[in-house]
C-alpha cells in the first residue's frame, strides 16, 4: 500500500511538472468544482429575472385591459342594444348583403361617435379656430354657465344676405306672438322686392347660368310659402319644356316669368304680390340640392363644433328668424329635460312611440346675425354665470327675468346684434362619459324686443338622443332611408318635415 501510494504521488507530480504554470487553481478537481458553482448561480439569477419580468409584464396587460374597460365612453355603446353590429347598417341585420367599404367607412364612424366639448377656459378667453382656408377666426369665451362663445365674422356679407334671400323666397310662416296693429299693417306689405336676375341666381343652385328643372322646383316644395303660384309655376316649366336644351337662360327665364304673371299685373320682372310676410320664421334645407351657401354653412358648424358629420347632417334644418320692430322672445330653453314618459322629436321613429310627449333634444346652439340692428334685439341669458340656479330667484321685486319685453335690461349677459357674428352654446351638460347630460338649467335665454329696425338671425340645432342606442337606431333608420331602391325615391321625397325629423 505504501509503495502505491508514492507511486501514484509521484505520477501526480510529473503531471503538474510537464505543465507550464503550476498554478494550484489549475487542478482539475477544484477547477470542476469552481465551475458548477459558477453555474449554478448564473442559472439561478437568470431564473429570478426572467420570472420577474414574467411576471410585471403580466400585470401590465392586466392593467391595460382593466383601462380599457372602465374608460370606454359612449362610442362603444352607440350600437343598438348590447348588439355589436354597426349603427348605420342600411337595412336589417338578418339576410344583408355584405356592407361596401363605404358602408364599413360609415359604420365605423357612427360607432365611434362621442361629443367632444370645446374649453372655454375663463370668461374673456380668445382662442385661435380654423374653419376656412387660409383664415383664422377669433372665439371668445362670454359665459362658463352655460358655457357660451361669440365668433365675429363667421359669416360674410354676402353669406348674410343669400340666407335672407333664401328664407324670403322660401316664404316665412305667421308668428305665435301678438302684434300691434302697426305690425298688422305692415305685414300686409311687400317683405322684399327681388328682382328676376336676383331670384334666377338663388334659382341656380350650382351657379352654372342655367335652371334646369330640379332647380326651378327645389324652392316650390314648401307648403308654408312658395316663391310662386302653382299656375305661374306650370307656365315656367312649360317655358322650360320647350328649350332646345331643357334649360332655361337668364333671357328665358325672364321672358317665362313675365308670361307666367297674372293678368292686370304689371310685367316689371320684380316679385311683389308673391312675397307674402308670413312673421316670422322659416326652414331652410341645408342637405343635397340646396343653395351652396346653406351647404357652406353646413360644413363650418361641423368643424366648428367639431361633432362627427353624420350627427350634423340629420339635425333639424337651418331655421330663419325675422324680428320686426317690438318683437322679441321670453326667456326659454331650446332643449328639453328627459323623462322616462317623454321622447325626442327627432328620433320618435326609432324611439318610444308610446311616450306621452315628444319634446326637443338639442345638444348644442350656433345662432347667427344675419344684419346689425340699429337698436335693441338683443340676445339676452338672464342667469348666466350665477353662482347657483333657483327658479324662484328668477321673480325679483315682483318682476319676472323671463319676461324679455319687460326686463330685459336686468339679464346678466346681453349681446347685441352684429351682421356676421356667430353665438355657439351648449344646452345640455355632459354625462361624464362624452354623451350629453342634463340639461344646462344657465342656458335660459331669450330675445330683447327690438327698438329700431329689422333683426334677422338663423339657428342650426345639432339633435342628440340622451339614450345611445336610440340615437343609434335612428342613424340607422337615417341610412335606411338613404338607401332606398329604385323607383323608391319619389315616395321618400314625399316624406315631410314632420314625418321623419322634419326633413331630412
């Protein structure tokens, strides 16, 4: 045993003598040993980072998806019912056809509709808007309650008078309100005096020098006020028929206006006896086929307010004001509070058909100032900006706020009419999740009687259905109707203002 033993201790020592640095770290026993410890750390290591990011990475898109869930606004829940199908399908879910890309464009619009809100910061702020090429308008900020906005020069001087223009030869239906007997006999006069060259270029919808037939038509539709008699009318179109082109030229049309005047008329190629002044108000259609300035307006109140397009397009229609001297308006609300035994006007097809009363639901306001009156007329909110809202206080010292003709001078904010100028304020309060809230109790508002002068002003209402799936339904009655099949389209011409959201 002995003589093995230092044999084999001297085979270890020629070993480590033949190598060139006897290190006693080179040992292939400690090396091996060295290195599965190493090992093992490392592995270990590696094993706790993988796992932590593992796990961080996990909770992160837990985090995410919880985001996602609790802070999904109305978008998601304009389809109907719990249903997934877009709003604006263009028929019933059951047996369509596959949507176009254009209708997948529209679908996924109306799904992702909400109704943003402009920040009026304080009273007094101007802030910077863009709503046509190459011009930038001012917008100031006049009250927080409700909150309310004033842009000067929104519309031109030339866009003023078309839209008067427009409303006068659309014809203006009588006012509710009492007139004096000076206002009766007033009313028996000509509203204004067009001259044929005035009447053929608001004729001629898209400004080429010709009527054709649609055209001539587009403005005898009414049943509250024609720019001419259905007799006068068949002798215009019979003028029409029988042009060698279909159409008709400033000459023709002048020539076949003067023959369509009635016998013992005097043939001045100016309209009088026609315009009838029905005060005091009127509509104007703003879609397809109407006058380019109406269409124009259309546009800048969609990047004004900036609401999707779909939800402007079907709102009620323009509607134009004439204000004689004295007239005025009590304080009101243009919109209604919602009730479970109400429903909305606009959306009454699509909606609760037993409902008690249809009332209207307006989201927002843009009033515009067609003229500058010379005195009074004023727009007035009797509480804007007060602290709180009591109905009581509206009585003071025995005298009510919303009697306008009364005491107007005591509103909180009046503003005064200026041709061109544009008031935007919102009616309702938002839900907290980008739909329309309670009705703005501040947005009490009505009209100063006029002193002096003549004040014309125009409304464009944007309709909103506090229940989204109701709004939803209606969009995609909307697209029904839009989407009618051939042969279909003179019946759905026929449907009037107040068969369906008051035309659409």
């Amino acid at each position: 045993m002995e003589h093995a033993h230092e044999d084999f201790l001297e085979e270890e020592e020629f070993n480590i003598s033949d190598k060139p640095s006897a290190s006693p770290y080179n040992s292939p026993f400690r090396s091996t040993r060295l290195h599965i410890q190493r090992s093992n750390v490392c592995s270990r290591a590696y094993f706790v980072v993988v796992m932590v990011f593992f796990h961080v990475y996990i909770l992160n898109v837990i985090a995410l998806l919880l985001y996602v869930h609790y802070n999904n606004g109305p978008g998601d829940l304009v389809g109907d019912g719990g249903s997934s199908a877009p709003v604006t399908d263009s028929g019933n879910s059951l047996h369509q056809p596959a949507p176009s890309s254009r209708d997948l464009h529209v679908e996924d619009q109306i799904q992702s509709f909400s109704l943003p809100r402009i920040e009026g910061i304080r009273v007094g702020h101007v802030q910077q808007v863009s709503l046509v090429p190459d011009k930038t308008h001012e917008m100031k900020t006049l009250s927080l309650k409700p909150l309310l906005f004033e842009i000067p020069g929104f519309l031109s001087e030339e866009e003023c008078r078309v839209v008067v223009q427009l409303a006068q030869l659309k014809g203006l239906m009588d006012s509710q309100s009492t007139t004096s007997s000076r206002g009766q006999e007033e009313s028996n006069q000509p509203l204004l005096s067009l001259s044929t060259e005035e009447v053929f270029s608001l004729l001629d919808l898209n400004q080429d020098g010709l009527l054709q037939k649609e055209e001539l038509v587009s403005h005898s539709r009414s049943r509250d006020g024609t720019w001419l008699s259905p007799d006068s009318l068949r002798q215009i179109l019979m003028g029409l028929e029988g042009s060698q082109t279909g159409m008709l030229t400033l000459g023709d049309f002048r020539r076949a206006y003067d023959v369509s005047q009635r016998p013992g008329q005097q043939q001045s190629g100016k309209l009088h006896s026609h315009f009838k002044q029905r005060n005091k108000h009127t509509w104007l259609h703003q879609g397809p086929g109407s006058h380019h300035v109406l269409q124009t307006l259309k546009s800048r109140v969609i990047s004004l307010t900036r609401l999707p397009s779909a939800l402007v397009e079907v709102s009620e229609p323009l509607q134009v004001i004439r204000y004689e001297n004295g007239h005025f308006s009590n304080a009101h609300y243009d919109s209604s509070p919602s009730h479970s035994e109400t429903t909305c006007a606009h959306t009454r097809l699509a909606g609760n058909t037993s409902a008690f009363t249809e009332v209207s639901c307006r989201y927002l306001t843009v009033s515009f100032y067609l003229n500058s009156v010379e005195a009074g007329g004023e727009t007035t909110f009797p509480v804007a900006d007060n602290r709180t809202y009591e109905e009581k206080a509206l009585v003071q010292d025995g005298v009510d706020l919303t009697d306008t003709q009364q005491t107007c001078g005591r509103g909180n904010l009046r503003i005064k009419p200026t041709a061109g100028t544009a008031l935007l304020w919102y009616n309702h309060l938002s839900d907290g999740r980008g739909w329309m809230g309670e009705l703005d109790e501040f947005s009490l508002h009505g009209d100063c009687p006029v002193g002096r002068g003549v004040k014309w002003v125009a409304n464009s209402w944007v309709n909103v259905d506090p229940n989204h799936q109701q709004q939803a339904r209606y969009q995609r009655l909307v697209a029904q109707r839009q989407h009618v099949k051939p042969g279909m389209e003179d019946h759905y011409q026929s449907v009037s203002h107040s068969d369906l959201h008051q035309d659409l």
